[in-house]
C-alpha cells in the first residue's frame, strides 16, 4: 500500500526563485564562519545558562570602564553581542526552513520507497509471466546481502 505523504510540485519558477532568494541570503551573510569540527570541539559554547553570565559580565565591565585594561575588548564584545542578538532570529528561521525541508526529502523518499516496493511485489507476483523476470533479479540486487567469509576456525 502507498504511503503518500506528500503530494507536492516544484515548478521551475519555483526553483530559480528560491536559488535568488539564497544567493542573496549567501551574499547578504558572507561574514558567516565555517568552523572545522576541530575548532568546534576546541571552542567554549555558550549554552543558556553561559549566556546569562556573559551579558552580565559584559553590563559590568561596560559600567566600570576604569578596571578594564586595553587589552580587553570591550566594543569588541559589544558588537558581538548586537551580532548574535541580530542573527539569532534569522538562524531560527532558516534552521526551520531547513528541518521542514529534511522533513519533505524525507516523506518525499518514503512515498517513492512505498511505491518502489509495492511495484517489485507485483513484478515478484505478475511479472514472471510478462517477460520482466531479469529486470525483477536486476531490482532485487538491491536486497542481495554479500557473502559472508566463514569464520576461521579458532588456533
């Protein structure tokens, strides 16, 4: 039995709509960092909890200028900050955008695998006696499992 999760069309217009759409989000982002996974693990995150500590770090040291040396960027700090206040919001909202796009790849393959399978059992059931045994074998390559090496025989 089908599935049929989805029934969707994307038109070509479609397509080259959301390509500009892109193109300009890649250009109007080029600032964007890509970390190695290296540089992911080495980095301190700043969860919910460390986010709180670090605005109030920032408030302190912003209302006591005096203590803080040059050393230590201050504006630096602020504007990162103002970034990811800025950035936050269209993260949520491309990330959405992305989930919900791996959801229909995802319902769009269940309904093609749905299909494919209930096909190959009626070439399995019909097909012997239509000529299409070979493209049969040939579709059922794709559940063949290798060959297993026999254990070798403990020493």
């Amino acid at each position: 039995m089908s599935v049929n999760l989805i029934q969707l069309e994307v038109s070509d217009e479609q397509v080259a709509t959301a390509v500009a759409a892109l193109d300009q989000l890649e250009t109007a982002l080029a600032g964007l960092v890509s970390l190695s996974p290296d540089d992911r693990r080495r980095l301190t995150k700043m969860g919910p909890k460390s986010e709180v500590f670090c605005r109030q770090a920032l408030s302190v040291l912003e209302q006591n200028r005096q203590i803080v040396p040059p050393s230590l960027d201050l504006p630096g700090a602020q504007l990162d900050l103002r970034t990811l206040d800025r950035l936050r919001p269209l993260l949520d909202r491309l990330q959405r955008l992305a989930e919900r796009g791996e959801d229909t790849e995802t319902a769009l393959g269940a309904d093609l695998m749905a299909f494919a399978l209930e096909g190959y059992g009626l070439l399995k059931v019909s097909g012997k006696n239509q000529g299409l045994d070979g493209l049969r074998k040939e579709m059922g390559a794709r559940w063949a499992k290798g060959r297993r090496e026999a254990a070798a025989p403990p020493a």
